[in-house]
C-alpha cells in the first residue's frame, strides 16, 4: 500500500495540531530565540505566560479512543513545542551524535528500518526500536516494560550506555548553557532546565504523534468500500483466530507480555520481561506491539530479526516458535492450523491499519555550546 505523503503531512495539521500547527505550522520553524539576550517587553511576557498554559486542542484521529494524559504533565502548545526541540537535539547524547528521532525518525513511521539501533560511539543495541506512533496509549513503555510512563521512558535512552550514554545532570548542563533551552524552560515550567523537565516536554510531544483514519477505521466507521475483499476475509480471519486477543482494538494491542518463542533458540536469549520482574515464568516475554502503522515499521519483533511483514505473520500464524515457556495464547493460535491463504488475507488486513500519522520536520535550535564540552 502506497501513501500519499504529501497527502499525509498535509492532513497531520488537522488531525494531530489544531493549536501547535498555528504556532509553527507544518513546515515552518518556531521563532528563534533573541540573540540580543534583551529582556522582552511587558505585553510579550504576558503573551508568552499565556501561551504557556495555552491547551492543546488534540483532534484525536478517527478511530482512537480518548487520549490518556497525566494530571501531573498537561499538554500545553508551549511544552509541545519545547518536547519538540528536544526530541530532535543531538545534545541529549553524550558526544553529539544522537537524538530521539535518530532511531524514532518521523519519515520512516517514527522508528527505523534496522533490527537494532546504533548508539554513541557506533555501538549496536539488542533490542528493535518501537515506533513512538500511538505510544500515549501504552500502559508501560519498552518491550520489557520497564518503565511505566512516556515520562520514564523519554529519560531512559539519554542515560544508557550503548544508546544516548549522557549523565542526566551533566545533560542539563549541557542544555543550561543554551538560551533558547533556559527561556523556554523558564516561560513552561516556570524553572530552570531539570530532568523532569525534559522527561515531561518530550513525552507531551510524543502524545501528538498518532494514527488513525485508516481504511479499517473507515470501514468499521460505515465506509463498506474502505476494505477490499482480501482485507475483510483478512478481518475475519483476524478475529477468528484469536489474533485480537493480544492485539486488542482499537490500538491493536493490549500491552501484555507473551513469549513467542522469538530468539529464544540463542545461546543466550534475551530474557525480556524477566529483566524487570526477576520471574522465571517471564522469561522470553514481550511487551504485545501496537499493529497500526504495522506495514510500515519492518523489521520485527523485539529483535528486528524477521525482516518482512509477511514472515512475521508465518510466525505468529504457526503460534510462534516453540519453546519450554511458549504464551498459551500462542498455542491457540497455532491449532487454528491456519492456511497460506489465510496468511496473505491477514497481511493484507494488517496493511489496512496504514493510516494518517504527521511527518515532522526538526527545528533549528542553534548550538551554543558543543554537545559533551560541559
């Protein structure tokens, strides 16, 4: 299935940034920061102060249910922009080189088409990227789980090792020598640059970033045509054969963990959720992945070792990959004994869930100071 990008971009101002796209638009950059370093008017301080507790009028996609934000991290247009300037800043890493958007990037369904991701210094994860697409609804972030919020977890990459390998508080002193960084931080959170601060920002960002008004969504809407025939035999199959047990609508996953056997046949297989638990019972589970935009986040698994939508399907089809600590609902799945038929029906039913996500550009924060000079 083939998008209409242009078509996409354009339609993200509409459905994702009813009051962020009046403030940057689509395409354009947010205002710089005053080089003078002058100290701004009373009427733009007061419009400044307003804009920062200025509501952001989420128009969620067709599709979606309500968008799940924290009582202690509203989403205002100020924070949004701000998450937005820090999600695509390589200073959040320790020598300059990566940014969330480096393995989330927004062009390739915000993730990246390898099995693991590069971080600092060349070196190469263990695990595949999740795309940062429809994440506000998870109810734990990580294919282990180990961080319970988008807060948590915004964090989390900044201070590992083998990913961004800053230390948090040098971080912020990095961000603190930045002008742009110290005003913003200061007209949305009232404070100088924290760690909170950081976390909070980035994760409102990324609440934005959805997807929906697919041709499921239209058809289950009432559009009959929306689905061709494949895709709705597809459908059928879907549902009959217990596929939506895991992958729950309307997000398409009930973020549970299972095994699926998926590497399990290594001679030292990642643990997965056991990692956070310390439960043997949990070894070899995942975190269940979101299906939308499933077409366009290849490779997968926690792995990235199947390279094509359609071995992932054989995969699961056959009820994963047997092993002493195999899900139960793999199991069931597998009696189903479903056919190659069967399995092209469901690839082209899982292509439906391709719908309309924003493509954003990076804003031009200049570089004060070098990134790991602090």
């Amino acid at each position: 299935m083939r998008r209409n990008w242009a078509g996409s971009i354009a339609r993200s101002c509409v459905l994702g940034f009813a009051v962020v796209a009046s403030q940057w638009g689509c395409s354009s950059e947010p205002p710089p920061a005053d080089p003078s370093g002058s100290q701004p008017a009373a009427a733009e301080t007061s419009a400044a102060s307003e804009a920062a507790s200025e509501p952001v009028l989420l128009q969620v996609p067709l599709g979606l249910p309500g968008l799940p934000v924290p009582d202690d991290n509203p989403m205002t247009a100020a924070k949004v922009e701000l998450g937005r300037m820090l999600y695509f800043d390589t200073r959040l890493s320790k020598d300059g080189t990566v940014s969330c958007a480096t393995c989330h990037d927004p062009r390739t369904a915000w993730t990246e088409h390898r099995a693991a991701s590069e971080g600092i210094k060349g070196q190469i994860g263990t695990r595949n990227a999740p795309s940062v697409i429809n994440s506000a609804y998870a109810t734990a972030q990580f294919w282990d789980g180990r961080a319970k919020t988008l807060e948590e977890q915004a964090l989390g990459p900044i201070a590992n090792p083998i990913e961004m390998g800053h230390q948090l508080d040098v971080m912020v002193a990095d961000l603190s020598n930045v002008p742009a960084y110290a005003a913003k931080f200061q007209t949305v959170f009232g404070t100088g640059i924290t760690q909170e601060g950081v976390g909070q920002a980035i994760a409102a960002f990324e609440r934005t970033v959805l997807s929906g008004n697919s041709p499921y969504d239209r058809f289950e809407n009432g559009e009959t045509s929306a689905l061709d025939d494949a895709q709705k035999r597809g459908l059928k199959v879907f549902q009959q054969a217990g596929c939506q047990g895991c992958h729950a609508p309307p997000v398409f996953s009930n973020f549970r963990y299972y095994n699926a056997g998926v590497g399990m046949d290594q001679p030292k297989p990642d643990e997965g959720r056991k990692t956070v638990t310390g439960d043997e019972s949990d070894l070899g589970k995942f975190r269940v992945p979101a299906l939308r935009e499933v077409a366009n986040t290849g490779p997968y698994f926690h792995d990235g070792s199947v390279a094509t939508l359609e071995e992932a399907v054989a995969v699961m089809a056959q009820g994963g990959l047997d092993n002493p600590n195999l899900s139960e609902m793999l199991k069931k799945v597998g009696a189903k004994n479903l056919s190659e038929a069967d399995r092209n029906d469901l690839v082209a039913f899982l292509k439906a869930l391709s719908g309309e996500f924003p493509v954003i550009s990076a804003p031009e924060v200049k570089p004060e100071v070098p990134a790991g000079k602090s």
